[in-house]
C-alpha cells in the first residue's frame, strides 16, 4: 500500500547534475528554482555541495547566487548554540579527564 503524502509536502531533494544546471542558468531561474538550490546548500550532502562549490565552471554563478542569498545561507540561532555547547562539552569533559588522571603533586 502506498503511503499518503501532503501535496505541499517539502519538494525533493536536488542531485548535484540538477543543482549545477539550475546555477548554471543563473540569474534566469524561477524563485521555486532558487529555493531549491537553496534547499540543496543548506541541507545536501556535504561531499555533493563541496563538489559543486569547487567547479570552477560555475564559480561566477555561484558566487552571485550565494551574494544574492546571503541572508538565507546564514547560521541560526540554534545551530551556533549547538556547536558552542558541544565545545563547552568537549572541553569539559577534557578536564574532567585531566582531573582524575593527572599525576599526585610532588610536595617538597
């Protein structure tokens, strides 16, 4: 049995070959299609996105769509909080470690 979808589900993910071909067309793309570039930025693979962000053939297009994007390729909130408190973490941790294994000290 197949399963229900919403018809204004979330649109699919892009491949790589269909992200190129959108950026390569740039600035003459629909705003539909510029959220799905958007969409593959933000939330593709990340040895995709490298692959694509390293072609040198698209690197003018690139380099005016993310100018153009800036505001949405940003960070949240939410993720620099995450990746501060997993530091905050690690480096607790790290001293917890030290603490319980450091050596005695010497008393002279």
């Amino acid at each position: 049995m197949n399963a229900y979808t919403e018809p204004n589900s979330a649109p699919e993910m892009l491949s790589r070959e269909e992200a190129a071909d959108l950026l390569q067309r740039y600035p003459h793309v629909t705003n539909a299609e510029a959220r799905l570039v958007l969409a593959f930025l933000r939330n593709g693979r990340h040895l995709d996105v490298g692959l694509l962000t390293a072609d040198r053939a698209l690197k003018p297009q690139l380099d005016m769509f993310m100018d153009d994007h800036r505001k949405y390729l940003r960070l949240g909130f939410g993720e620099v909080s995450a990746v501060i408190a997993g530091i905050a973490a690690l480096l607790g941790l790290f001293w917890f470690i030290w603490e319980t294994i450091k050596p005695a000290s010497v008393a002279v």
